[in-house]
C-alpha cells in the first residue's frame, strides 16, 4: 500500500503498470475510491494500493471548516493495518497557500492556529505518523519504506546555473541534467524527515529519490497532461504541471530500486 499524496499515487500507477507489463493477460480486478483505491492480481492473490493522505495526519471537517489534526493519525492509521508494504510519502502539501491550501486550521495540542511555521507543521505532522508506526506496525510482518521529497521544476534559476533563460518553469525542458549534482538548494523538508527518521525505534527504509529526481527537469506533465483545455496549454507559464511525473517515466526508476531493496 503506497499512502500519501498524489505523488504516491504517481508511484502507485507506475507500479501497477509494470506489474501488468510482466502478466500480460492475467486477471485483474481494480476498486477505485477515496480515500483508497486497490488493483488485485487475482491469479496472485496479490494487492496494490493507493490511500490518499497528503498530510498523513487526519484532517477533519469541523463546523464547515478543514482542521489539520498535527498530533492525531488514528482515522487513516486504521486502514493501514495488516498490510505487508507500506510506502508512506508527504511533503508538497504542508507548503501550499491560498486556493491549494488543503485546510482551514491548524489543531495543535488542543489550540487552533491559523497558520503557523510550515516546517514546524511539517516535523510535528511526520513524528505523529513516527509514532504509530512504532506503536502499531509489527516490523516482523510488515516492511516499512519513506519515499524522500519528489522536487518540483517551476524555477529555472535552479537548474540554469546562472545562465540566462527565457523559460518559466519546466516547460520545453526536453533533456536530464548532466553531471551528478544539482544546483538548487537541498529540501529543508529532508532535513526533517531525516532527523526524526533516525530517532525511531524500528527500521523504516528511506528510499532516497530526491537528488535523482532534481536530475529530471525533462520528465514532467508540463502542459500535456490531458486535463488542460486549449487556452490552458496556450498558456504554460501558469499552466504547466511541473510537480508530477510522466508515466512512463521518472517513477518507473523509482520502483526499481523500491523492487530492488525489497527483494535484494
């Protein structure tokens, strides 16, 4: 079960598909819902799923209005119970603001905010989910995995090493960076993941994809997604989708080395 944001769901969908390529023509039957959505491999007795949790934290509707609850991850955690992978991932959406923003309060230790430091956020968010998966998950049975930040391209001066450049974003962006590391400053969200990653009590496999990812400034939707209209793809400095990943792609790489440090 992959759980977290839509870039989990990216991995979920690449997953699927390769799975799929190596069976051609083997019986399948997909669920699709909200928050879960699973594909069976019926001659395997197989599942892959997908939980939509893009804080990990439980966000609950209160009087009309959306509540973060940073210290309370009972109402997913359930769902996540007695399964055999876990693949957790958030990030991009701690950091969103005005429209994208997924909540309207912040709950935290029994006061409401209305904002508050988004890292901060972040790092109380991610150790509640630390601390279920210490208490609730039995590492003899279960593998736990962490997918690092998957990083966005909507800046060129990152990548562009000071050069002048015309484009805003990843758009006509056609090749990989050469070389082995990338200009643009490494995610502060990392930092956090990485500190309260190794106060933990059992293991919990970072599968580390951001460097190799910054290197794909090529790999994105940008404005061929599918679900713009005309005057949208006429428009890629407001329009391109720089966050996901084309499939196939970027993620199908990922999955290799997840496949890789499950069964090797």
């Amino acid at each position: 079960m992959f759980v977290g944001d839509s870039l989990g769901r990216n991995q979920w969908e690449s997953l699927v598909c390769m799975i799929s390529t190596a069976v051609p023509g083997s019986p399948t039957q997909i669920i699709r819902g909200d928050p879960l959505s699973t594909l069976k491999f019926l001659e395997y007795g197989v599942a892959v799923s997908f939980y939509r949790a893009p804080y990990l934290v439980d966000i609950e509707a209160v009087q009309g209005k959306r509540v973060l609850r940073l210290g309370d991850i009972s109402g997913n955690g359930n769902a996540w119970r007695g399964v055999d992978v876990l693949s957790f991932n958030t990030g991009h959406w701690w950091s969103h603001k005005g429209s994208l923003q997924g909540w309207d309060y912040i709950e935290m230790d029994g006061t409401l905010y209305q904002d508050m430091d988004r890292l901060v956020a972040f790092e109380k968010g991610l150790r509640t989910w630390a601390r279920w998966v210490d208490t609730n998950v039995d590492r003899t049975r279960t593998r736990v995995f962490f997918q690092s930040t998957s990083p966005t391209h909507y800046n060129p001066s990152e990548w562009s090493a000071g050069a002048v450049t015309t484009t805003k974003n990843c758009y006509g962006e056609t090749a990989p960076m050469s070389g082995m590391t990338y200009p643009g400053a490494y995610p502060d969200q990392m930092r956090v993941v990485e500190e309260v990653m190794s106060q933990m009590s059992g293991p919990v496999y970072l599968l580390d994809i951001t460097l190799l990812s910054e290197m794909r400034k090529d790999g994105h939707p940008s404005i061929y997604s599918g679900d713009l209209s005309p005057a949208q793809r006429a428009n890629p400095d407001r329009s391109a989708d720089c966050s996901h990943w084309c499939l196939p792609g970027l993620p199908d790489t990922w999955n290799q080395l997840f496949y890789t440090a499950l069964f090797f």
